[in-house]
C-alpha cells in the first residue's frame, strides 16, 4: 500500500489508535474521512485537524452503515482505502447481569459492521485497501474481556480469508495488529502501562513503506509470527 495521496475512511477515527493513525496519514498528505458516534469528539478532531471530513454514524446500526456508504459514494466515490478500526471492549463476567446484552453490542461494532462495510465498500470501482484492525488477543485471550477476544479472533481468520478471496482483484487486504497500548479502550486509566500509540504508529507506518501486509508492534509480533508458523502450511493445503 502507498503511504500518500490515499483517500481514506477510518471508522472510529476520533480516538485511540484510529485518531493516531488518522493524523498520521494527513501528514503523509493523505484525505481521510472518519466516523463515530460522537459528534461532539468528531468536532474536536475537527478542529484540531481541519483537513479531517466527519461523518456521524452508529456503526453498530444497519441502517446507519448503509447510509455511510451512499454518503461515501455519492460524496467521495474516489475513495481507496477502506479501515475497519472501530472497536469496543467490555471488562465483564459471564456471570453479569448484562453480559449478553454487553456481548451484543461488542459483536454488533467489532464483528456485524466490518464485515456489513466490506461487503458495501467493495462496491467502489476505486477500492484498492482494505484494513483491518484485529488484536494480540486474536492469539491468546485475556479472560477479563472474553469477548473481545473472541471478536478479534473472528477478524484474524476473517481478515486471512479475505485476503485470499481477493488475491486475484488487485485489493489488498492489510490486518493491523496492536498489543495493549496506552488508550482508553475498555476504560480510562485501565492501560496507562503501556506503549504509547504514537510509537506503534510509527513501527505501523514503517511496515507500510516496506510492503508488508501483516503489520505487529511489541508483543504482538511473537503472537502472529507463532500463529502463522503453526498455521501457515495447513493455510496453503486447504486454500490452494
């Protein structure tokens, strides 16, 4: 993937590791359009990046993503980068009261919408990426967030068959990689201990430039590179 003069989406662009990578590729003079459910946090964004186009949507509504991409279409059909990074994690007990109703929403954002955005944004004649954003713990769960971790499995194995469905179209598929890194994901203060998201946007940002379309950081990378050496030849038998 080309690091410049992309015009790209990221869901859940307006913080975490999404508005890292969203001011990222604005200094790679890229456009990047972002999305969330906040309208005042994409207003922030906003303004302390004018460049930025926001769009108000509820990711984990149906109609509401089909909306996005009629926006997209009608207003920026030469858009090529589609990034499915919105997420959301629940610190919980399948002991709760609320656990089903707290694992319905996480499926619904982490799971349901990219796989509904890929389906719709491969409609695009100018769609040549698709990126997603999977997790360390797409390898080994953290049993606080069981669910989390079970969604970000799904996109690992969903991201390595996409990959080679499209292989022969000309899309690239990239799956982003982060270990725990210093956000608010799953709640403030719960991962003040680790990495910054600037220094994992940098080590992205390097593998971009070098082609590579498995992209870790940290810990993550002994996680993936384990995975794909038990996998990889099994991968290759079944999917000729």
């Amino acid at each position: 993937m080309k690091t410049a003069n992309n015009k790209i989406l990221i869901t859940g662009g307006a913080s975490g590791i999404g508005l890292g990578l969203t001011e990222r590729f604005i200094r790679e003079n890229n456009t990047v359009i972002i999305c969330g459910r906040r309208e005042s946090v994409l207003k922030e964004v906003a303004a302390k990046f004018p460049a930025v186009i926001t769009k108000v949507c509820d990711l984990s509504d149906e109609e509401e993503r089909t909306e996005l991409f009629n926006w997209v279409e009608e207003n920026h059909p030469d858009l090529n980068v589609l990034m499915n990074n919105a997420g959301i994690q629940n610190w919980m007990n399948v002991s709760d009261d609320d656990f089903y109703e707290k694992s319905s929403e996480e499926i619904a954002t982490n799971i349901t919408a990219p796989i509904h955005l890929t389906k719709l944004f491969l409609n695009l004649k100018s769609l040549d990426t698709i990126m997603n954003v999977t997790s360390g713990l797409a390898f080994v769960p953290f049993s606080k967030v069981p669910v989390y971790c079970g969604t970000k499995a799904f996109m690992r194995s969903f991201t390595l068959s996409l990959r080679h469905q499209l292989k022969s179209t000309g899309i690239e598929v990239i799956e982003i990689i982060p270990p725990a890194l210093n956000t608010d994901l799953g709640g403030k203060g719960i991962h003040n201990e680790h990495p910054s998201v600037s220094d994992f946007v940098e080590s992205i940002f390097k593998q971009l430039k070098e082609g590579k379309t498995e992209l870790t950081f940290g810990t993550s990378e002994t996680r993936a590179a384990a995975n794909n050496e038990t996998i990889g030849d099994y991968f290759s038998k079944m999917n000729p």
